[in-house]
C-alpha cells in the first residue's frame, strides 16, 4: 500500500470527489419511497446537509428557515453576529467592496471585540423559533463560550479549527482538554477538522458527539496552496468513517461524521455519502440562497486573519430560494439546486433506502480529465425512467 | 482488481473512450472492402448507428431519411411529436429562446399530455416510407404505449430510462414486469441503460434483444455532475459486451449491445466497437443534420424534467445533410462528417473485415492530457495510403 | 504487463513525450565534442533531422538548403510540386485562403494529375545541386514512381501511408510486393508509418533500409481523433527501436528507425533520441523557416483527401531562417530554434557523446500536468556551466 | 521499481510538489514555539530561505536586508551587478523593454565583460553591513572567482551550472577539480544543481558543504521544454536527502541539501521540507519585492545564453516588502506574502517542533488536476484554531 515517490519513501495514493464515481445498483427504488434522515445526539433531521458555520452564510434568519426545512445550520460566535449589535451595515459593506480592497477591508471588520451578551442574545433569538441551534467557536475559546451557549439554550456545541487534535502543545496558553469539556457540557460538543483515522479515534475516545471531516480537501483549497496541507475527502471519508465503526465496534456508542468542504458539484454529496458519511457540511451553495446574509457573497473563518490571510470574499450570487436549493423546482439545470432531490435520486439508482445502504454504494476511479472541444455534446439521460 | 481508495475499501479502475487508443494490425485490410453490418432480431442495417429518441434529433422525417440510408432512428413516444399535432412551431420556440430562460420553456412545452392517437399516427407515417420503426417510452409507460406501438406497426420497442434493472422497488406505482412484456410484445424489445454484467445478463434473461449500454459516461456528463453516478463508456462497454458473450454461450442467442452516449470524436466511436459494441447510439452529431427537428439545437429527456432538469438545450448548429454525416464527402476536418467513413478506414487500419473481427482490436491505455503552446503542431497522416 | 480495462479485458500503459523526463547524467560532457552522427545506406548525416514529405516544408530549394546544412529533407512525389510546373502560384493561394474555405481549397488544388516528367525534373533540380535527394509516395504508386526516381537520380526512395504493413489486403487492386521491390530498387527504400514490434520486423525482414515510426502519436492528433488510432511515441519508438535491436543480432543489418510526429518543443526531439530513435522527422519547425515553400503555412497530406479530410492548414508564421532553426543562434527562447544545441546540450548534460550512447539515457515518467496561476514562475537554469 | 514504457525499457515513476500534499499530525504545536533554524558551514540562519543568484532578485541592498532578517542571498559574480560600475540603468533598460526585444536587449547586456575589481567591491560592501556574504560563479570561472572572492571577505562560494557533476568531460578546456577546489577554499562551497543520489554522493565526497537540488523541476520549465531534462522535486529533494543521510553516516559530515526551484505556492515550500530538505532557494517570490533589483521583473541565467537562450523576462510585478514577504502581515491572500508564517503554520499543523521532524512528515499522492466551473467553490479554514 503505497508508492515510491523517491529512494527510500513510500506515499499512500489518495482520492478526491473528481475522481471516483457511483456505479448504479442491480436494484432500483422509487425516489420518493427512500429515507434520508440523519441523527446527531438525540436530535433528527430529515435533511442530512449542515450550513457551515460562515458569515455569509448563517445568522439567526437562515439558521432558523434551515431549521423549520428540517436540517441544520450552526452559527459562528465569533464573527460579525457576535462583534455588531446589527451586523446587517457591515456585511453590506463587505458586498460592496471593491475586490482588491476586500480581504483588508474584511481584516477590519474582524478587529472589534465579541461581546458576550450577543452570544446569549443570538442563541435566544434562534431558540424562540422552536429550532434545533447549534453553535461554534474555536478550541481555544471553546470553555468560555461553551458554558454562555449552553446557559443560553444551545442545544449543540461546535469546536471546529483548520486542524483539531486531542493533543495539543503550548505553553504560551492552556489547551482544551477536549474529555473534561465533553464531560462538563450536558449538549452534544461537535468537533473538526480532521482527516485520519487515528485523531477521529482519538476525538470519539474523548466523549465528541460529531465529526467534522476535511482538511485541505481540493488542489485548489487555500490551505492546500498556502499550507500544503491537506487529503482529499474520498480518502478522508473513508478513513473517519472506518474509525466511527471501529469505535461503534468497541463501544456501541455511533458518532456521526460530516464531510465538510471539497463538493463542488451535486453528485460531489452523493459521493460523500457512499464514502461512509453520514452528514454533509456545505458553505457556498448556501451563500446563493436569498435567505443568506452574505447578499450572494461568501468568506471563510481565515479570511480574517490578521497576519496570514487564506481565502478571499467570492461573489457567488443569489440565485435562489433555500427551499429551491435544497427541495427544487430547480429552475437552473446545473445541480446547485434541489440538493436533496439528487440525493433521494442518486440513493434510488444505486437502490439504496436508507443513508446506511448509501454508505455501501460500489465506488469506481473514473477518470476526472475534461475534453476540450466536443464534437458531440452528451445529453445524457431520459431521465423520468426511475424517477 | 482494484485500488485502496481509503483504509478499508478498494474502487475498481475504469476507462473512458479519452483514455485509450487502438494499435494498428499486422494486416491492414482495403477500407472499402470491409462489412459493417448490424442486426438486431430479424432487422439488418448496412450502417452501425443509431439515432437517439430525443426532440432536436428525431422526427418522422429524419426517421424516414435515416432508415432509407441503411441506419436506425428511434422516435420518442413522450415528447413534443405525440404531444402537439404540429409540433414544428413548439421547436422553433425552443429554438429561437433565451438561453437563461430556455429550460424553463421546454419544462412548459412538456406539459400538455401525451396523445395516444398522435403516438399510432406517427409510427404509421414512418412506416408507410417504408422503414424499419423504432419507437421508446419509459419503464411506467411500457405497457400501455408498446401495445399501441405494436398495434400501429412499430418494428422495435425501446424502453429507456437513466437506469434500468429488471428489479425496481416502488409501493407507489406498479412496476413493469419486463419477462412478462418480452413474452407479450411480438417485436423486439430494447431495453438502456445500463453499464454493469450483472444487470446486463438480468435484462438479458428477461428476453430484451437489445442493450443500451452507458450511464453517466463522461466526466462533464449531467448524470455524473448532478447525480454522482456512472461508469466510463470503455469499462462499461466491455463489461456489458462480456454479459453479452456469457449469455450467448448459455443461451445460444445473441443479444447485441449499443453503446449510447459519451462518443465526442469519430475516434470515440471507432474505440466503442474496439470494446465490443455492435452498434452505437448518437444523438448531437445528427443533431446538426438538416434532416433534424431540432434546427440545429439539441436537448435531453431530463431537461424538461419538472424538479430536477439535468441538461438544457445546446446549441450545435446546422453543418450539414445527413448523408455528409454519414458518408462525406467531409466539408469539415473534425471527424463530424463521414462517420461510416471512420469506421471503415479504422477497420482497414486494424485489419478487420467485419464489426465482429473489430471487436478484437488491440487496446492500449494512452495518455489523454492535451499539451498546450506546441511548438509543432502535428499534421499527422499521409492518409491515402491505406485508403 | 498490462491494466484490466473490464471484466474480461487487459490493455496496455503506454507513453508519449509529455509523461517522461530524462535524467541528468553521472558524468557530463562538453556539448562541443559530442558527434550526433546519422546514416541511412550509404549516406551519413551530420544532422539527425528529416525534413517532412509536406508540401508546406519541401520544394527543391528547402531540400538543397537542408541538405547543405547536414540534414535531409523528403520531397512528396504526390503533391504541388509534381502537379504543377509551377506551384509558387498555388502555394500562395493556399496561404492567403480564408480559414473556413482553405480545406475546400486544398481539396480542389490536389485534383489536378500527377505529371511523371515533373517528378524526373524536381529530383535532377536537386541532384544538380549535389545533395543526397530523397523523395516519397504512397505504396500503391511505389512501383510506377520508384522507377522513375530511381532513373532521374534520387539517393533514397520512401513509401507513406498512415499505417505500412507487409501485408495490406485488397481485391480491389493490386498490393505492393515489399520484399520484391526492395530487391529490385538499387537505392535505399525508407517505409512507413508503424509502430508495433512485430510489423516492424517484418518490413525489416522485406529489405527496408528505414523506418518511419509514429501513427496517431498525440491526444490532439487528427488521426487518434477521427480514426481512434494511435500509439503514442515513447512507446512506439521503444517497441519499434528493440525490433529493430533484434533483427540487427539476427541478421547483421541495422536499420535506422525515424520517430515521426508528435514532437511539440525541442525537449522531445530529444526524448526521441532517449527512447531509441536514430533520428527524427519534423515537419511544422521547418514550415515556419525563411526557405520552406508554405509561407509560414502547414498542412498534411490527409488534408486535400476528398471523403475525409484529416487535419487543415495551419499557419505557423515565419520566424527565421532554416540555419538559425537548426544551429541557432535562437532570438526566440521558447526552443523552436537551434534544434542541433538542444540536441548536443542535452548529450553533454546526461553525457552521452554519440547518439548510440544518448540511447541509454535513462528515462523518469514525470508529471505533465501544467499549474495554473503560478505565483513563483521558475526561471531554471544557470546554464552557461556545462555549454 | 519501475513502469515498463515499452517492450524492453522500464522508467521510475516520479512525482512533483503537485502531486503530493501533507497530513496532519495526530499531535498539533503552537506554531510560535517552532523552531525551524536552517546551518551550513558555521552559519546559522532563523530563515530556512535562500534569495537565488539572479540579476532581478539579488544586489548588494537586497542581499543586506535579507541577512538582516535572518535569510541568506547569494549574488550572482557574473551578473550586471559585477559588468558595470552602476547596474542601475541597465536594470531599468530590462524593466522598460518591450516584450518581444527583450530577450535580444537581455543578450546584449551581458555581452560586456566582468570586472574583477567590481566582484571584489559588491562583497566589500555587503561584508561591511554585517550579513554572511554568499556568492556564486559557474565551474569554469571558480577558481579565479573563488580565489578573489575569498579574498574579499566572502563567507560562502557558490557554484551552479544547470546539471553540475564531479566527472565533467572535456578536452577545449580545463575542467574544474572540485575536491581540490574545496579544500583550496577557506570558506565552506555550496554546489549545484543535482537530482540524483550518485551525483549528491560523490559531490559530497569531494567536500561540498551545501547541495542545491533542482534540474528541471515543472512540466513547464524551460530546461524541461528545451533539452527534455529534468526531474519532479519531490523525488530529486526526496533522493538527494537519501545521500545526505548516507553520506552522514558514513562520515559524520551533514551536508544540507537545499531544494532549488519548482515551488510555485507556498504549499510547495512547506511540501519540499517535508520531503527531506534543509531550506529552499526561490526566485521569483523575492523579485516581487520592493528591495529586489529588478523592478518587478524577473529572468533567470540562461536567458542571456547567446545561442541558446532560454526563458525570458517575466514582469512579476512589486507586492510588497522583503519583510512582508517574509513575515506578513499579508495583504494578499494567495500565499505569496508571509513564507516563514506558511511554514511554522504548517510545522504546528503536522506536529514538528524543529525542521528536522518537519522532514519526517507524512506525505501523501493527491489528485493535482483542478476541477473547471465549480458550483461550490471552497473557502475553507476555520483558521485561527492552531495558530
């Protein structure tokens, strides 16, 4: 297992989503006769797709219409919500921005403090709706804000970094000792990022509830380019998932991993699920529904940074409602839209009627290279056959 | 056979039509010497190729126009030609529209119903020409239009769906017993798509007499963007192709098989014979044709869908009449005209004198990646030797 | 040896110029005093380079300069050249022509017949000039026009086609007996193209004194694409270099072999060389000098066939003259110039002072995939150290 | 070991920076308490980062403000800055030309011979601000420039030349001795370029005290396209540290190897530690620099070749200064500002405390092809957790 890149050193090969496919089933099932529900804790939902903790993505407003839809979108406690009284000015100002002046104009805007009493007040704004709310914050502040989100109603606790381990060294600061916080907290603690099979165990031994899963997930990811850091989510996915079963094996306790990052395209979902995933975690197809606070604009958690900043603000447009985007009429042909038609659709052409069948999907390497100049342009599919 | 895509799970390598190349005989044969026959049940056609059942290609008059030259064009049951007594102004419509506002017209252009006294007036308009007919609907329709289909005179059923087994799971609706309208139906039944062995013999012993073999074939495929789902025309073809042979050894009849989709050059079509197929189905290249309905647009079956349209309407322009497509002489240089041509000269190159001896064709896997900023650029063939 | 492509089906890996490198030498030597050396027969070269039998590249006057300078160039016997007395005329319009109507045009300026006395007069123009001439046709005119070389004076005789076998298979005319006319031609016979094992032996075996090597040798090129058809080059010359290894320890006669094709930058005239060629045919580098006929334009003799016109004119510009081409010095430096320095430096750099030597260099499959947004553009090379 | 690439010949399978990307570590660091200290000789350096010997990147002000910020520069002995007396207008001539004379104004420049008082001068000045002085010449000029370099106060000579050997064959002139070349010198000799395992070995044998290592590194480097030379610098850095470590055992003496060209991202920097190097050299990073000569333009040695130039003037354009460049704060995003932040982000994110665990990273072969049209374009990182 492995490859010689040089005299004496081995490297794994690894997948990403570009270069795997999904082989159809010996059986088929109707669509609408699948099951897709997905469980963090004692919490159920019947749309297994996450909105990442983003600014221009979720606030209040679309964590609660996600909610009332039946998934689940966790709020930043530490970006614009938590640092504006009324933050709505401050992203407009990030849409307007000229493109150059941008990531230092967004610099900026990350300068002023998180105050507490925002964190409570968003949280009980979100709770009022009556929807499941979920939070997050990174490890360092993770014993602070857990104990305000959790007296707040918060009913899941998200810490989430580029790169989450058990084992942590400083001694410029106190780590998190990630057992004692799961113990303390009474709500499931959420935690990501990872990428082995080794840290997921480790993360799963210290009491974690959910895994967040991707590191560096394309060739084109920031932390890939910047870092050089990073494994593709089919491998990935694969590895968290073989570390939640053997886990469940052991323990009989089942953690829920979540593909986070690296889908570009609808049939990118679907792949995550037949790599053993349970949940997926999306950003920007979010940012485009008209319900986002981004105005069509979207921005990672390390744009801010104030000495090494990865990733940019990118116009992505509104092009929708969050109820096309995940339940369709899509009115655009490109997969963006209707996420959860395409699973429930994908699931019935391999013949999978639950996500627990998806997971077992035959995977193929397809080749990913596109041809330039087709003569004859495939369109492929009469497709009402098995819908 | 196969790779570790992750820690404990391996994917299967498989192939598409850009990643292989065929090698030149030790004999080299006349092109105009070699037979390109293709049967199917009682029906032999002097040219391998099928026309797909989609709007922009096939109408009686193409139909009529391509039976006359020695092929075999398929008319879809359910789209505008058995909806609309006249459906030329509809196409025009859908051809003068907006590109942006295009899928939306052809989901409005499908909605007005089938007619089942359109469906036997078109079949017997073809066959009063003279032609063989080939007609398809879907699985849920197979029953109800086959037997008016048959009862009008069609020569071929075809049902056609994104993915077919034999066994469909659905409580909501009945699902077709395909053995039992096999044995019904007194003319052939073909029955697409599918890519796999297993299901491929399935549908054999079910009594089809033909098999269209491609799901999701290429990388910028809709099926595969929006679904995650399929396999490499090469992988599938052969696999199909060796279902084919399994069967004919137990069985004694030969059910030939016809790659459909994911053919961009004439190289691509000349390679899916290499695999194995006995014939190919091709829809955009005949799309240009002057014959065609589409006035040289092209669409699927899955774009009118009504939740999830995958595909929207392509403009490929008019280049030519159907017999240049076919037979040349070639205007253009881009292997899109003279596509019997093609596969004859490939033919003569490899030393095959029937489709049977070039199912034999030496295959190599060859690099696919295209260099940009040559210095050189290749002109490559003294061609009149071997011609 | 070989990669499952299906169930039931094995294909081979092969190679072209872009996966490969080669590896800088133990010892180095000064690129002053290495020999690069050709022969073919009795004729020796100072220069390893043909001259395609294309009528943008070849007149008499490219083929006296380049045989002054060392080189060989092939006059096409069926081209402008011998079509009409004066083809300055055609040529011009050939290059002023309009990008859509030129394939039309080069069709119709090829239907004028071949005149015999032309073809006695050009290979007298050239012999007058004292260089070795060489001049070629297809095989089913070999034996007409061989005679007639053969009596005006040309050196060395070459049959083209696509793809040469000993054994071409027709009813319709009569075949060329190799074996015979090798014995009866008193002048070397080159054949071509190939790029098997087992057909290059058995043209070897016919008597042949050269080898062209290359069909269909790139992802781009028009016969892999219209036709399905190649090997790409690194595998083609291997193969055909230990053919012709083993027929030397066989019979005592060494038959040089000439990759053809699919040399886009000068780095892969030199990995030609790695692979086992004795020398090389190029056709655009040479389009583009002061001295070739097609002013600045370039087409292949696939182009003007009337059913199915392969590749069309390219126009390549003028950019200097054949002496700078070959021995420099380059006022461009993208190394379309001073093909001979590149040679020489690259012996000197993986020290190899004759081309037998450059032979074993060894040889690295290397990534060919070009990043895109290079933020540190490598400028590599302190190169005055070994030059 | 080894693909076969036809019917005799076997070729290793090599890899590049975008071939490879790194895994996190099980345990992550505080990325201030790294320590990532790079020595040659008894010169200790905080900044694992070497500026190249290149007329755009390197004068006597770039070469102090680099050692005053921890780096090493090298300047270039046969450059502009040691041809005239004040380069300054010579440079500028360089950054105003147009685009296609540039090459020809480049040659031109160079043509003026180098003054020896002026090489003596360039170290005097930069000894006096207190830095180490590196400088470099090619094999034929170091023993006359060593000997005055030496003698200047220069405290590290360089010699580079595109593939340097000990074995260097010739008889036009007299090749360098290199072992009694370095125990002639005084101050420790740092050598390159190699890729190879022999060559690292018997260089290090003959007393080298520093190993550049590059040959050809990108599928798009000149020396690559030009002469079909090179190897990916995964594998060249990966075999080079192999003879480092062999060498060391066997003597006691560390040689650092210094990983030179091909990082286009700072990913790649971070990847070249990983796969075993001491420190990088890089180029055209530091021409973008408001201290750099060049004036935001960049070309590198052999661009002045008279016969056989390669690579051109690049306009890299002025984004900031060293020290930003060096160690932020960025005010791009893309990873090309604040190298040493990328590097001890990466260091705490795999686990390493030093640059020698740093070299024990594991490595993974991820899929380098980048997916076109994204619909979910990833922003990921929420980034501030381990830093």
């Amino acid at each position: 297992m492995g490859m010689w890149i040089g005299r004496n050193r081995k490297a794994r090969v690894t997948y990403g989503f570009d270069e795997i496919a999904l082989v159809p089933g010996d059986v088929t099932v109707n669509p609408n006769e699948v099951n897709c529900d997905f469980s963090i804790g004692e919490h159920t939902f019947k749309v297994p797709i996450l909105a990442s903790a983003m600014d221009g993505v979720v606030d209040v407003k679309f964590a609660v219409a996600m909610g009332k839809m039946g998934g689940l979108a966790v709020l930043n406690l530490e970006g614009v919500q938590t640092r504006y009284e009324n933050p709505a000015s401050v992203l407009e100002q990030i849409a307007k921005a000229d493109k150059d002046a941008c990531t230092h104009l967004i610099q900026k805007m990350y300068v002023p403090p998180i105050r507490e009493e925002l964190i409570a007040k968003r949280i009980k704004e979100m709770k009022k709706a009556g929807i499941v709310v979920a939070v997050s914050s990174i490890p360092q502040k993770a014993e602070k804000y857990g104990a305000i989100a959790q007296k707040a109603g918060a009913d899941i606790f998200v810490i989430q970094s580029t790169v989450s381990t058990v084992r942590h060294v400083s001694s410029e600061y106190k780590t998190l000792d990630l057992a004692k916080f799961c113990k303390t907290m009474k709500i499931p603690v959420m935690v990501g990022n990872t990428v082995t099979y080794g840290v997921s165990l480790e993360l799963m031994e210290a009491g974690i509830s959910g895994l967040l899963v991707g590191v560096g997930p394309g060739a084109a990811c920031t932390t890939r380019g910047v870092l050089g850091l990073g494994v593709p989510q089919v491998t990935a996915t694969v590895d968290c998932a073989a570390a939640r079963d053997a886990y469940f094996k052991k323990s009989g306790r089942y953690v829920p991993i979540i593909t986070d990052g690296g889908m570009n395209k609808g049939g990118d979902i679907c792949k995550a699920f037949a790599c053993g995933a349970d949940a997926v975690m999306i950003g920007s197809a979010f940012a485009r529904a008209q319900e986002a606070p981004g105005n069509g604009n979207h921005w990672g958690m390390a744009t801010p940074h104030a000495n090494l900043p990865r990733g940019t603000r990118i116009k992505v447009g509104v092009t929708g409602s969050l109820k096309q985007i995940l339940f369709g009429p899509a009115t655009l042909d490109d997969g963006s839209q209707n996420l959860v038609g395409a699973i429930v659709t994908c699931m019935g052409n391999v013949g999978a009627k639950t996500l627990k069948e998806f997971q077992e999907t035959e995977i193929i390497i397809a080749p990913s290279i596109k041809t330039e100049g087709k003569l004859f342009q495939t369109v492929q599919g009469v497709g009402m056959g098995t819908r």
